[in-house]
C-alpha cells in the first residue's frame, strides 16, 4: 500500500476557503455493496412526451401597465460570507419593505377589466446593474384558474407563463415534505436573464380580486451574468470566466454522449441564487423518467428543488470557439427530491420537466472503484460553458462536514472517492457533477484542492456505490411496472367555467393549438394508462348542452348517466386509478358547481380548501378516486 504524508489542503472553491485533510489515500478497499450493478446510457429522442413550454410569445398590446418599484443598485457581495461549500454564489438575498406585507401588495396592485371580463394586474422591480432577479412570492391565496407570467419590460414579448394551480402544486409538494415554514409557502419566480422583472397576474371571468393575497418579501438580486442570451448577446454571456486550464468539453467528441447527460444548474436557498452541476441518469428499464444526480451541499431539501432551472448543452458550438451553442436548452419547473445525504454528499431528483431531445441519460456502475483507474470529469466550472477533466481514482477516504463551508476527509477508507486530475480541473459550480469511468457515472463532486496552480492536490466524489446501495437502488432498479404512470392535464374553459381533463398528448395540443377559450393549467396528477391490479377505469362523458365533462371511477354511477341523463355522451374510460388508497395515492377530491352544473376535480388539498372556503357555488363531494401526485 503507497501511503502520502498527512496534509490540509486549502482551496479557495466558488470563493470559500475549504478544508481538506487527507491522511493515506493509497490502496486498501473501501466499503463493498452487496448489489452490483451497471447499466447503459441512452439517449432522449426526438418524440419524447415534453410539457408545453413555459416561455410564450404574447403581443405587446396585451400587457397591463405594472406599479414599478425601483431598488437602485445591487448590493455588493460578500461572498466569504455567504457562499455554500462549492456552489457558486450568483445571487444575494434583497428585503423589499414595499411588498413586504399584503397591504403593501394591495397598495402595488391596480386591478383592471380585461377584454374577457376578467382582472389583470402587473407589479415589478427595477435593479439598475444586476444581470436578472427572482422574486420570492410567498402565497396565501391564488385561484388555481389564475394565469401568473413573469416578463421584462425590456423584452415584453418573450413571456413566461404558469397557472396558478401549478404554483400550488409546487407549495404543496415543499409542505408534504414537511417543510410548513414560509419559505415552504414561497414560489420563487424563473431567472429570465433581465433584473427589470415584472409580475403579471390574469384572472377569469367570474374570478374574485379578493382571492388573490400573497407578498413578495424577497427578491435575489443576480449579480453574475448567467443568462441565456440572444445572439447579439453572446461575447457578454457567463462565457471564458473559469480558470485558464479548463478544457472546452466540445473538443473531445468521444465523450459526446457524456457531456451531453449534464445540466447547468440554477437554484435559490433562502433568496440565495446559485449554480452547480448536475447529470441526468438512466434507470434499469430505461424508461426515460429523468433522474438527475447532483450533490447534498447543492440541494439538500424539496423546498430548493422547487426552485431548480437547468441549462441543458450549455457549451461551445464547436471546439474552443468562445461562445454559446444554439442548441442550449432551459427547463424551469423544478425537482422532486427523492434522496439526500451527507453520507456521500449525494442529491438525487426526478426533475418535473422532461429533458430535451438527444439529452442522455446516462449510465452507471453502482460497484466499488479500484486505484489508478482513470476518469473523466463534466462540469461547468463558475456556471461556464461546459467543461471536461481527465484523472485518476486516487483511493478512498472518510470525510465529514463541519462548520459553515468547510469538511475534513481522513484515512484510506470510507464513502468517498479522491482524484486527481491530469488536465483540467474544477472550481465552484462544478460541484455535484459527475464522474465516470469507462463511460459509466461512479461519483459526483463534493469539494477538494485541486486547482490549476496545484496539480497534485486532489478531488474528493461521493460514492454512487454507496448512495446507490443506501437508498436509490429503489428507483434506479425498480420493475417496469412503476414506470406506467403519465400525467393528465387540466384545461379551464372561461366561456364555461367548466375544467377539462385529458391524458391524451395530441388532445392536449390540439386544445392548446386550436381552443383559446381554454387556458392549459398544466399536469395536475398522474394515472396509469393501461389496466393493472388494483386498478379501475375512470370514464369520461360529454355533456352536448353544457359543454362539459364529467369523469366517474364507478360503474354504478357511469351506468346511472348512461340510463338516465340523455344529454351526456359517453365517451370510454380515459386512465386507469384506484377507488381505494393505498400505493401511495392520494385522494381526489371531487366538486359541483350549483351555477353551471359542471364538476370540478382537484388532488391539491391546498386547492380542495380554497374552493371550500371561498367558491360558495361549489358543493363539496369529498374523494372520488385516488391517483398520484408524480410519475
């Protein structure tokens, strides 16, 4: 066994001083995992199921003049402060006194009659030298049929647009992970690469003003230049500000399925903004759910990853030309966090939106590592174009957080991997990001001293063996059987009143193509599509009078319609749920409105509670079926 005289290394990552102590890092094996298993790559292909984007083009004349509220310049950062260990700080927390309190909203928020007969609102911000803003909206109350959309004045056409009923959707999922605190409650609004923001808020017909409550206390002030931008933009983008060793991952096309697996992250903690990096991954069955793979100290709880954007191929057009590719692609909607740990400093997410075609999903190889195998690094260094390292597994080691930014490693075994890189290296945003050897991801970036003044000092990864074994084997490896689910999406009608729901993917896009009277509020829960065990139909009828549908999981109740209500045509079973709990379903819960006849269905209790509380028209049924909140 080589052994090295015991060392701290000091490395200044992302602006943090971090403290690295390694003592042997030689040979000897580390701790074994019982399963052994390697799976392949595969790519996204082009006729993947994606959600309609979120970014719009809306005529200028629709926008609603907004109450302006001007911060003056950014504060300076003060990064040794601040920074998390390895995550790059782009952005800084920013009280608002002016949005701070509902009143102070109310005084901001100048309702007006839309051509529908609806309300329309706008309030923004104004930062006269930051590269973009989030706006932290802390919600109370917000009609699921509201449409929200963020834009810049300086760009009005280019809109980004949910519905309510997704916002509630994100709070509801940061409160089932037991986080009931107000940053729980807070939906942080998409970076959109201006810090001239506007908040838009339509409302349809029928829709009370006084529905609405909600406050902005915080907004994070984007202090780095991180943004998409447009071509007369590209020499002023977040490009060649990593160190002068990096290497262009464009230059090296035998690891193209590699560099292709890994995303550009963006995330707010506590009106923090930062960047890492992240690797999208494969699944036994490759059912092309999107697992993606990052680090603890990057995202450690639902509530940041409800914030997440990633930048997918954010690199080069063609080796070392120092600009962005146009194929660079951002998804906005966020993660659901499936595990975390500081054992191995691993995160593991299903992101909500479906990556973009010829992303890879990437293999793995869940068997512990031995010494002197090389190694292959992707990451985006600084939040830069993307980049790649070459190296060496060094050995094991043990290592442990401690306070503020700063961790210990120790001895020559234990849950983590040292490198060392021959070319390349990495600074902060790389973390998270993975390793691979043989083309298969083995680890993801914790912390370390390499750097390009100090080619000998080493890396440290977390284990994929260990993380893999511990917990995420149970997704990464789970039978075909649970990968059958697929979201319904809602529609509002607001000629109607009525909601509309459908798994069917052209039906979707034909309403959306064809039917503006409906606004799409997005993929609201998840069935199964074919038949199972434990499973039953839930069937669909069309009233030709009203317009609307009606969605039963009974048969008595589908034969009662059929014999009796004559106007109503029916229309077959739609997706397959339970009429029981159980499986981790979740109630849906189901309504009747004494105004329109039609019936509202919600799984969002937060949804449930508003329309019992406030839509005195709606007769409250209580659960009809039980479905899923994800995939």
């Amino acid at each position: 066994m080589v052994s090295f005289m015991e060392q701290r290394n000091k490395r200044q990552l992302g602006g943090i001083l971090l403290s690295v102590l390694i003592a042997g890092c030689g040979g000897g094996s580390g701790e074994q995992v019982s399963m052994v298993t390697r799976v392949e790559s595969r790519v996204q292909s082009a006729d993947a199921v994606q959600e309609p984007s979120s970014v719009k083009s809306a005529p200028v004349s629709d926008r609603v003049k907004p109450s302006i509220i001007g911060l003056g310049n950014v504060a300076k950062p003060k990064v040794q402060l601040v920074e998390m260990r390895g995550a790059r700080l782009i952005g800084h927390s920013r009280t608002v006194e002016q949005t701070r309190t509902v009143q102070g909203i109310k005084n901001h928020l100048q309702w007006e009659k839309t051509p529908s007969n609806g309300w329309k609102s706008a309030l923004g911000f104004k930062l006269n030298d930051a590269f973009g803003l989030r706006m932290g909206v802390r919600i109370s109350m917000l009609p699921g049929e509201a449409i929200v959309r963020v834009y810049s004045p300086e760009r009005p056409e280019m809109v980004f647009q949910l519905s309510g009923a997704q916002i509630l959707q994100m709070i509801k999922i940061n409160l089932d992970s037991g986080d009931l605190s107000d940053e729980g409650r807070t939906w942080w609004t998409p970076d959109i690469g201006h810090a001239h923001v506007v908040l838009e808020i339509e409302l349809p017909p029928g829709i009370d003003v006084n529905n609405v409550s909600f406050t902005i206390p915080a907004v994070s002030e984007i202090f780095e230049n991180i943004s998409l931008p447009t071509e007369r933009e590209l020499r002023f983008a977040k490009i060649g500000e990593s160190a002068s060793c990096h290497l262009d991952s464009n230059c090296y096309d035998e690891h193209a399925s590699k560099r292709n697996a890994v995303a550009r992250m963006l995330f707010t903690r506590n009106g923090q903004t930062y960047v890492c990096s992240g690797t999208l991954l494969n699944d036994k069955e490759g059912s092309g759910t999107p697992y993606f793979l990052s680090a603890n100290h990057c995202i450690s709880s639902q509530t940041v990853a409800s914030t997440l954007q990633t930048d997918w191929f954010y690199r080069s057009p063609s080796c070392n030309n120092l600009t962005l590719s146009n194929s660079t692609s951002r998804r906005f909607n966020g993660a659901t966090l499936l595990y975390a740990s500081t054992e191995t400093d691993i995160s593991f997410m299903r992101l909500t939106d479906t990556p973009p075609a010829g992303a890879t999903f990437a293999g793995w190889d869940a068997s512990a590592q031995g010494f002197g195998a090389s190694v292959v690094g992707i990451h985006h260094p600084r939040g830069d174009l993307q980049k790649i390292s070459f190296g060496s597994l060094r050995g094991f080691t043990s290592c442990f957080p401690g306070e503020g930014s700063e961790f210990s490693c120790f001895g020559t075994t234990g849950k983590f991997y040292t490198v060392n890189w021959s070319q390349g290296t990495t600074e902060g945003g790389s973390s998270g990001s993975a390793i691979w050897k043989d083309g298969y991801v083995i680890g993801t970036l914790y912390g370390g001293a390499a750097a390009c003044t100090t080619t000998n000092s080493l890396d440290i990864y977390g284990r994929f063996d260990v993380a893999y074994a511990a917990k995420i084997k149970e997704w990464l490896a789970s039978a075909t059987e649970g990968y059958k689910r697929v979201p319904v999406y809602r529609f509002y009608n607001t000629k109607t009143g009525a909601h509309f729901y459908t798994m069917s993917v052209p039906e979707r896009d034909n309403i959306i193509a064809s039917l503006k009277e409906f606004n799409y509020e997005g993929a609201l829960f998840y069935a199964y599509a074919g038949a199972g065990s434990g499973l039953s139909p839930v069937y669909r009828f069309y009233n030709s009078v009203s317009g609307a549908h009606f969605y039963t999981i009974s048969p008595s109740e589908r034969d009662n319609v059929i014999a009796l209500l004559k106007n109503y045509n029916f229309e077959g079973s739609q997706w397959y749920a339970q009429q029981g709990g159980g499986n981790d379903s979740v109630a849906m819960y189901r309504f009747f409105n004494s105004k329109t006849g039609a019936h509202f269905y919600t799984i969002n209790t937060l949804e449930r509670d508003f329309v019992i509380a406030y839509n005195k028209e709606f007769s409250y049924e209580g659960p009809v079926y039980y479905a899923w909140t994800t995939k």
